[in-house]
C-alpha cells in the first residue's frame, strides 16, 4: 500500500493562505479614499493660496496702474530760454484772466507757457475767455475735482506731466483761479529761476490729528508733513511728483477730507446722533492738496533741496465764533482792501514764522533775501481791477483789452 505523507504528517506545518474577507476590503478602500480626499484637499488650499496672492498682486498692481500718471519720455535738451510752466488749477474758466493777460502780455513769450486744468469738457477759445494766451491751453484728460479730496492732487500731478513734455519748462508754479501776480512778469521769472530750489510751504504738522495711523509703514509719522497747495518747483521735484505711484495711492485711500464747507475742521455736531458724535469728531479729518507734494518730497529726502515756503501770500481769517466753528478759511480780497497800502504790505513780507517747529524761514532767493511773495490770493474781480489801475503787474493799457473779446 502506497502512503503518501502529507507536510503535516512530516511535522511541517502547512503554508497559510491570507484570505480577505469583504469587511477588510471595504476598510482598505475607505482607508485609501479618505487619504486620497486629504491629498486633493491639501491641493485645492494650497492652489487657493496662490490664487489668492495672485489677485491681490494684481489688484495692487491695478490699483497702482490706476494712480498712475503718464509722461512721455522727452530729451532733456532744449533750445532758446528755459520756461517758467504756469499751471492753472480753476473750476472752469479764468475769471481773472484780464489782469493775467497784462502780466503775460509784458513778459517775453518765449520765457513762459501755460497750462489750465478746467472742467472736463471746456474748452478755452474766443467765446470763453478775455485773453488770447489762454486759448485751447486746458489739459485734454481733465477730471472732476472735488474740494478736499484726491481728485484735486490728482489734477495737481495732470498738470505737471502736460508741462513736462516741453523740456523748455524748467519750473512749475501752481496758481488758482482767484491767484494774481504781485509783481510785472520779469521781476517773478528773475526771481524763480536764480533759485535751484524748489518752493515748498512744508513744516511739522502735530495738531490737527490728520496723520492716519493706516498709512504706516509706507508713510512713517515722522516724514508727515502739512503746508500750502500752492507751490512752485523745479523740473526733477516735478518728475517725482509725476512718477509717483505709491504715495498716492495711500493717500487715496486713507486721507480723506470728512467736512462739509472748507471753513470747518470737523464735522458739525448733531444731537440726534448722541454718543455717534464723539467718533465722528475723533476721526482723521485729513485734506490730501495740504499734505500730499510735502509729504511725498520728504519722503524722498528732498526737504534740503527746498526753500519751505510758498510763493503765493493767503490772508487767513482766524475766527473763533461759534457760527463758524473755529474755522480757518482765506479772506477773499475786493476793490475796497486791495489798496496800494496793503499790496504795499504783503510785498514787504520778509519771513515766516513756523510754530510748530519753532522755526523763522528767512526769505531768501540763491542765499539773497527777497520779498517772500510774488503771488497772492484770493482776489475778486474789483480787487484784480485795482491792481491793474495801479500797474502793479505793468504797464496797462485800457484800449488793449476793449479789443480783447468779452
């Protein structure tokens, strides 16, 4: 009889067989989908993140582009006289454009150029103005201005890239629409263009509140600065002022002005809106034209290139009645106190006092002293009318502007 010995008949134990039953196998397949979802979720988070940084790279780079003022690139070579850019920041038209055009007219026309900033859409030709330099000198990408907010630096840099295309411009005066010439033109280009400074009304600016902590980093509260809108450069500060496109944006968005009438600081107080008004009163009430050239210039470390002061003489009514809200606001000039005496007096000005730098700025022009205005403001029709019967900006001739259009 044939035996045949099985493994376990020879004391080897039998190989197992690994058996998966249907529960384990369901397990497994759980095991690897749950790890397999983790896997693409980690995925989608981090894509996510990316995209997410992505678009806010855009947005800035959007919100910069936006900002952004565009200049051709033009040789800084020119021939004949270098030019004083007169730049005109006005609602619509020139209302004092009879006096100006004596100071032009006076001048030498190769010396000077002139751009208006106006209303989008007007046009300065024949029916619009009395003289015959302003004809089609407005900017032809204006924007509306707003009083106290970015629009109005806005304008301000529009200006300067239009002036900028000529390289014969190598100085910028900003003027308003109620701005005149104390001076004939030869005596203020003289004057202008003996400095290689640029004059800039820029001082410390540590009462009204108005410095925005959300401006930090970009804008450290040490280099903010306050001071006249009224400025007069030269070319490379204007250049900065054109190129800009990080301040700005900065200032567009957390310099903004929250009062109604510009003779008031804060906003009126309303009794309906009880404890609300306490926030309101403590917010940053912050007017951008005040704020923005100075502050941008020290933070370039220009300040010591500048002579920090404007040209432009304001007379500021300092009142402190309860109807005015202790409201600063510029006393505007009329036939009456426009009197040789007191054109007399602002040309005497020599100095200014700043007090919250405990600061005296000495008048001075290429380290000689001089008048410390050549413009002023704000000035009335029957004001402008007294000056030109006074000659203060040069000879006058009444026959010249009867020929001029109305």
């Amino acid at each position: 009889m044939l035996v045949v010995a099985t493994a376990s008949a020879r004391g080897v134990p039998p190989k197992r067989r690994h058996v998966i039953t249907s529960t384990s196998g369901s397990r497994l397949f759980s095991w690897k989908l749950l790890i397999l979802l983790c896997v693409s979720l980690s995925c989608v988070l981090v894509l996510a993140a990316l995209f997410s940084l992505h678009s806010s790279y855009l947005s800035d780079a959007d919100s910069s582009n936006h900002f952004k003022v565009t200049r051709s690139t033009v040789s800084r070579t020119f021939h004949g006289p270098p030019k004083i850019a007169f730049l005109f920041l006005v609602r619509q038209n020139i209302p004092l454009d009879f006096l100006w055009h004596v100071f032009f007219k006076n001048g030498n026309a190769a010396k000077f150029s002139i751009y208006v900033h106006s209303a989008p859409g007007f046009v300065l030709d024949e029916s619009t103005t009395r003289s015959s330099f302003f004809y089609r000198t407005q900017i032809s990408n204006s924007i509306q201005v707003s009083w106290g907010e970015s629009s109005m630096i806005q304008a301000e840099r529009l200006l300067l890239a239009a002036a900028l295309d000529d390289p014969a411009n190598q100085r910028f005066v900003l003027l308003s629409d109620s701005c005149v010439p104390l001076y004939n033109f030869s005596y203020v280009y003289n004057y202008v263009m003996v400095s290689q400074r640029s004059f800039v009304d820029s001082f410390l600016d540590v009462k009204d509140g108005r410095y925005n902590p959300k401006m930090s980093p970009k804008i450290p509260r040490e280099r903010w600065r306050k001071g006249s809108q009224w400025f007069t450069v030269v070319r490379s500060h204007a250049e900065v002022i054109v190129d800009d496109d990080v301040i700005f944006p900065i200032f567009n968005k957390h310099c903004k002005c929250l009062i109604i009438f510009p003779s008031q600081r804060r906003p009126p107080i309303d009794n309906r809106k009880g404890k609300l008004n306490l926030k309101l009163q403590k917010q940053h009430n912050c007017i951008p034209d005040e704020h923005y050239v100075q502050t941008l210039l020290a933070m370039h470390d220009l300040e010591g290139q500048l002579e920090r002061r404007t040209l432009t003489y304001t007379l500021w009514n300092q009142s402190t009645t309860k109807m005015e809200n202790k409201g600063w606001h510029p006393i505007t000039f009329s036939y009456a106190n426009a009197s040789p005496q007191r054109i007399k007096e602002m040309k005497g000005i020599n100095h200014v006092y700043y007090e919250t730098e405990f600061r005296t700025e000495w008048c001075r022009a290429n380290s000689t002293s001089v008048p410390c205005f050549l413009f002023a403001r704000k000035f009335s029709k029957g004001a402008a009318m007294r000056l030109l019967s006074d000659e203060v900006v040069g000879h006058f001739q009444v026959s010249a502007m009867l020929d001029t259009p109305p």
